[in-house]
C-alpha cells in the first residue's frame, strides 16, 4: 500500500488544489449580492463618514489581525497612524508596531488593484516586522536550516500542528504561489481562501505568515469586486480564532479543501454582513441627529454619541440610567428627565423596571 503524504505540500500533486465548486456556489452568489448590498450602502454616507469609517474599520482589522496572533497593540496610536496614512491631521506619535501593520493595511486598501509581487511581499513583511531585532530575515524568506513547525504545548514534548516546506524551497515554491495568484480565475471566495491556505502552508517568513494571509485574502477580494471589499474579515475570526486554527489544521494534510473553502466563505460572509450592519448603522445614526437637531440638550447628545460609537451590537446589556449618570456627569433625576425625553422624541426604547431598566436606540 503506498504510504499517504504526511502534509500537503509533500503530496506529489503538490499545488493541484482540489474542491467541490457546487458547494461553493452558494457562498459566491451570496457573497456578490451582499457586495452589492454594501457598496449601495457605503455610497449613500457622507464624504466625512466614509472617512471615518475607513478609520475605524483598518484600525479595527489592524488590532484584530494582531490579536488573532496574541500581540495587543495600543486602539488609538492604530488610528492616529491609519489617519497619517491617509494624509489626515494626526495628535500622537506610534509605535513601529502600531505604524507598521497600520500602513500595510491602508496600502491593501488603496492598492488593491496592484500586481501582487515578491518585492510587495517583502515590503509587506517590513512593515509587520518593524521594530523586531529577534528575527534573522526581515523582508526576505526564511532561510533558516531547522524545520519550520507550528507547534504547541510544553517545550519538552511539543505537539507539531504542521510543518512547511524547507527554506531551500522558498524562491521556487513562492514563485509558483505569485505566479498562481496572478493568473488564477477563481470566483472570489474560492480565491481569497485558497491564497490564505496555500501560502500559510508554504510559510515563507520567519513570522507574520498569518497576518499577511490575511491581507493576501483581502487583496483577492478587492480584485475580484474592482473595489475594497470593506470587510471587517480579521475581526470576524478573531471571533472564532480557535476554530480558524482548527480548520487550517484539518486541511494541511490533503490537496481537497473543500471544508477550509467551505469554513472561509461563512467567515467571510458573517465578516461581510457585519459591514453592512455597521454602515446601515452609521446611516441611522446621521438621520436621527439630523431629525433631532435642535431638539437635545448636550448630555442627550453625548450620551447618544456614545451609544451609536458602541456599533451596531450596542452597549451590552443596554443603557442604564447609571450609565447616563457616568457619561454625562448629570445627576440621577436630571438623568431620568433626559430619558424619558429622548424615549418620547423617538431616539430611545425602554424596557424592563425600577433598577431593572435599560435603553436601547430606537433604530
């Protein structure tokens, strides 16, 4: 009997990646619909609003690509270099951290439409690693000896969730993988998450491999719609990062990836659909403000503001009349006028009683 290849790349098919297109078919119309959906949306916000949404939705996906790797970085030096990179006023210097994956994502977003190349890839690599003195390659594969090995648990008896192909391999297999990306006709999930898994099994750097995947994924998507997908897709796994490890894990075996094309494309469309919650969001919170110019005092303002900044989950829970206290510093039965005014002109909704009571914007 002749023995299975122990990882993908090892398979003598290696790359000649193989799914099932009819299961896929779904996800891909349901993908190009809401595109549709989200592009309709984005064009009916303000031009001030499109900015900060660009902001909030590359710093959020900044933060989250980081953490879905274990690495916390600091919410506002994100921002404020994502405004840099766009040419906007900035208060407050960052970090290389902060400044290095803030740029990569911005250069994702408006250079979509560029050729995908090993020079990009290095320039890519640059910007993730800025400020590491640990690694022997920054903007360059790996060319260490050792294998390279995902690994997990004690150091004396590791668990080895995969391991690469060898650096030797690096120029040849990562001119293949560019050469794939370029010419590849795939609808547009197929792609995104086929580009993820194949270059998360070649693993060409020392480190960065999943963040730049991620960007990778992204830039297929943006390709394929002729326009940034506005996806808030780093966010949506982070949500589920064990269950994206797992399922990079049960696929780095075979050449069939069905199930990782399948488990990609639900992340991508829950990443898609919160998008279009968010911007949907953002709409309604300019109509209310609008509607009710004029008519609110400045604690009423704030305390919505605030509201509407908790997107479209709301706060947790919902408001309390000591959360009203604490945002606006007003006191308890001028924070119950306030209320019961913004509940009567229409911006809030009450439910529950006595300590039991809670807002919600009334959406």
């Amino acid at each position: 009997m002749t023995q299975q290849p122990h990882w993908n790349w090892q398979d003598p098919n290696w790359p000649d990646w193989r799914f099932d297109a009819g299961r896929l078919a779904a996800f891909e119309d349901r993908f190009l619909l809401g595109s549709g959906r989200l592009l309709g949306a984005w064009q009916h916000l303000a031009p001030e609003t499109k900015d900060q949404l660009k902001i909030d939705l590359l710093s959020d996906e900044a933060l989250k690509t980081s953490e879905i790797e274990g690495e916390h970085l600091d919410r506002a030096s994100v921002q404020s270099s994502v405004r840099r990179q766009f040419g906007m006023s900035v208060d407050r210097r960052a970090g290389p951290a902060e400044a290095g994956i803030a740029e990569l994502m911005v250069a994702c977003f408006n250079g979509y439409g560029e050729d995908l190349t090993q020079e990009v890839l290095f320039h890519w690599h640059q910007l993730i690693c800025a400020g590491r003195s640990d690694l022997a390659a920054i903007g360059g594969y790996r060319t260490h000896d050792e294998a390279m090995q995902v690994v997990s648990g004690p150091i004396q008896k590791p668990k080895v969730h995969f391991e690469a192909p060898p650096s030797a391999a690096m120029t040849y297999e990562m001119t293949r993988f560019l050469g794939w990306f370029g010419a590849t006709t795939l609808p547009a999930l197929t792609k995104a998450g086929l580009a993820h898994l194949y270059f998360v099994c070649i693993h060409p750097f020392e480190d960065g491999n999943g963040r730049i995947a991620r960007a990778l994924s992204e830039k297929a998507l943006a390709q394929a719609l002729g326009q940034p997908s506005l996806l808030a897709l780093s966010r949506q796994i982070e949500k589920q990062r064990k269950g994206y490890y797992d399922a990079l894990e049960a696929n780095n075996k075979s050449l069939d990836v069905t199930d990782w094309l399948i488990w990609f494309s639900e992340t991508a469309l829950a990443a898609q659909e919160y998008s279009i919650a968010l911007i949907d969001h953002l709409i309604a919170k300019t109509q209310m403000l609008d509607r009710l110019r004029g008519q609110l005092n400045a604690r009423q303002e704030k305390a919505l503001i605030r509201m509407f900044d908790a997107g479209p989950d709301g706060f947790i829970g919902g408001l309390s009349a000591r959360n009203y206290i604490a945002i606006t510093g007003a006191a308890a039965a001028t924070a119950r006028r306030d209320l019961g005014d913004l509940v009567t002109k229409g911006a809030l909704m009450r439910t529950g009683e006595r300590k039991g009571t809670r807002y919600w914007l009334a959406l």
